[in-house]
C-alpha cells in the first residue's frame, strides 16, 4: 500500500479497486470496438512489456519497444505512437520520444500550415498552448516550461497559455513574452504544443541538458522565506515531499520516512500538498522542530508562493510529483526518488535527467525503500557539501 498524508485505507482500497477495473474495462472495450484487429497485438506487446518492466530488462525492453513503434506507424494508431514515445523517453532515445509524439499529435489533430517547426516568426504572433486536460497536473507543463521560453525567443509576439497559478512564475522568467491563463482565449499564426518545442528542442539529450535555464522565483518572497526558517535552525534546510494518493506510485511509508528524517543532520521543510497534519505527527515523533509545516503556501492555490518556498532551500528531496518537477526546474540541488514503475519521464538507468541537470535520479531498482533512503541521506550530504551558487538570483541554482 502505498504511504499517503491522511485520509481512510477502507477508501483507499476501494479507491484502487475503482482503478483496477477502469483498466480492465478500457481494455476490454479497446479489444473489442473499432480497432479490434490492432487491439489483440498491441494489448499482446504491452503484456510482454509489462513482464519485462517488472524484470528491469531494459536491453529486451528497448527490442520490444521497437516492435510496438513499428506497429503504431504500421496502423496509425496514435495511442500506440504516445506510448512507445514515452517509453523511448524513459530509456533514453529522446529523439525517437519526439517523432512518434509529435506523429501521434498529428495524428489525432492533424497538422496544418500554422504548426510551428522551430523557425522564426518575424512579427507572426506564435501561440504556445502548455494547458494540460487535467489542470491538477503540471509536471510535464513544468518540465517543457523552459523550452516555451527558448520557443518565444524567436517571435517578435509569443503568447503562453498556462494555468492560473503558474501564470506569475512563468511572467517573471519569460518577461518578453505574453503568459495568459487556461480561460484566455488566444491565438495566433503559428502554433506550438508539448509536440513541437520536444520536436525543435528535445531530441538530443546533451543539448536538452546543456541548454538548461532555471525558472526565477520571486526574489523577495525566496529571501523572507530563507530567513524565516533561518530564524529556526543552523542546520541545512531540506524540502521534503514524501507521499501520494495515487494507486499507481510505489513509494516509502511512514515509519521509513520518519526514520530519514530522524537520522539525516538536515531541518526539513514540507513540501506536501493537503491536509497533512496527520503525517506530521508520525513524521516527527515528538521533534516538531525537525520538519517544518508552512501554512501559509498552497501549491494547489499559489504556485509562485511555492516555488518560493522550494528556492529557499539548500536541497529538496522528494517522490515523483509537481514538488519534485519545480525543485528541478528552479535549479534547486534535489534528489528524485523513483520506483520501479514505468509511467513517468524519468530515465530508467543512470542517475540524471536532461530536464534537471541540478539533480539526481534516485532509482529504487528493486530494493527495500529503507536501503534507497539510506542511499539518499549519503547523496544529500555530498549534495550539501557542494558551495552554493546562487547569487542572491533568487533561483537557488548550484553547479551540477
């Protein structure tokens, strides 16, 4: 079971079983509605991944990945194309995750003379539509958010399209640009998605990595949190965000959180989103001085106050979730703890992603949470001993 900040496990169990039929019924009725010819082979190829995902087999995965992209393109089917996309992602082959996501965005929009390819637009106003369908997810806007930047830089007139709470965020970063809410309705003669700037910027991994510029959190409100916690503590400050409702993350429960937290020399800083009451007190056990609980942030209401938060920080250590994509992208020295999972952009081998050059990839590789938290408390401490980098800029940056 998964560990979480509160709420009931009787609704947590019906909650996962709810998912666990929904999965069943999608695949039922993608094997016997329109596509049913496609349906049995693609639904046979993900059964043989799946086994291999859950044997790490990364060098087999790679060969089975190659046969579901060749038959995405065979039948056009564009839910095919974003699944082997993301899989090449995951293990490395950035340029491939590019052709088959942009193919299945064309696929199911269809393309157009307005579809923006990297070139200049002149006085052409280019339009750059990151607004997710479930507006409670931000990781991949987060993540491509630096190449709208680099994508705005070649038009006179560029509009971002983001959501409300990462309006002020983005505004700051890009101020030649024009960043809009969901609710505003743009446009423009050229037009770019997710698609398009992995396309331009994406499919080479060094590139992608060395072009790296760090989102800018409000400097002001970055300086009155850091001397806020100060105030409290003379050792490190370390955001740490450590759970989630969803059924399909594998991540440390309680007692081994609250064993790293006890045993690394670090003040630590909640990152976590909800009511986490609860889990503060398991997490502490007695020690309130050990984890701050700021009330006054509300990632789910004020992004910009967040990325403050997190910019204050020495290092951040954190699961996969909207915490972990803004440490990145901020430059904030942060480790990600992955699972063995196969859902998500994170590399499958090796400890850095291209997205976050300032970070570490954390794989739990089939062990016991409680060894992969050991192993973060040695790597925070070497992140720790690095000399800071960050300028007074606000961006909490160091050097990778």
């Amino acid at each position: 079971m998964t560990s979480f900040y509160h709420g009931s496990y009787v609704r947590y169990a019906i909650g996962g079983l709810g998912l666990r039929l929904g999965r069943a019924t999608k695949a039922l009725r993608r094997l016997l509605g329109a596509n049913g010819p496609v349906a049995a082979p693609a639904l046979a190829q993900q059964t043989r991944i799946d086994a291999l995902i859950a044997r790490r087999d990364w060098s087999n995965l790679a060969i089975c990945v190659d046969e579901m992209a060749t038959l995405a393109k065979d039948t056009a089917d564009p839910q095919l194309m974003q699944k082997a996309g993301q899989a090449y992602e995951r293990l490395g082959d950035f340029a491939r995750a590019a052709e088959l996501r942009l193919a299945a965005r064309h696929r199911r929009k269809g393309e157009s003379a307005g579809d923006w390819a990297g070139e200049n637009v002149g006085a052409d106003t280019l339009l750059i539509d990151l607004v997710e369908d479930d507006p409670r997810s931000l990781g991949r806007v987060i993540r491509h958010a630096r190449l709208a930047g680099a994508a705005a830089a070649r038009a006179e007139n560029a509009t971002i399209r983001v959501e409300p709470r990462i309006v002020p965020l983005l505004q700051r970063t890009f101020p030649k640009a024009t960043i809009v809410s969901a609710s505003h309705e743009s446009t423009g003669q050229k037009f770019a998605t997710f698609e398009h700037l992995a396309w331009v910027f994406g499919r080479d991994v060094g590139e992608l990595a060395a072009s790296f510029t760090p989102l800018r959190a409000d400097p002001g409100l970055v300086e009155a949190f850091r001397r806020q916690y100060r105030a409290a503590t003379d050792l490190p400050l370390v955001g740490l965000s450590w759970g989630s409702k969803s059924h399909s993350k594998d991540v440390p429960d309680f007692p081994e959180w609250a064993r790293f937290v006890a045993e690394t020399p670090a003040t630590f800083v909640s990152l976590q989103y909800g009511p986490i009451k609860p889990a503060l007190r398991r997490l502490r056990k007695g020690d309130d001085a050990r984890l701050i609980h700021d009330e006054s942030v509300d990632q789910m209401v004020d992004m910009d106050r967040f990325a403050a938060q997190i910019a204050a920080l020495d290092a951040v250590v954190t699961i996969s979730n909207t915490a972990a994509h803004l440490a990145g992208a901020l430059g904030v020295p942060t480790i990600f703890l992955i699972d063995d999972k196969f859902q998500t952009a994170w590399p499958v081998a090796g400890d850095r992603t291209p997205w976050y050059p300032s970070g570490v990839v954390l794989h739990k590789d089939g062990r016991e949470w409680p060894a992969v938290l050991d192993e973060a408390r040695r790597r925070l401490a070497s992140m720790l001993d690095r000399p800071s980098d960050d300028g007074g800029d606000g961006n909490g940056a160091v050097d990778p």
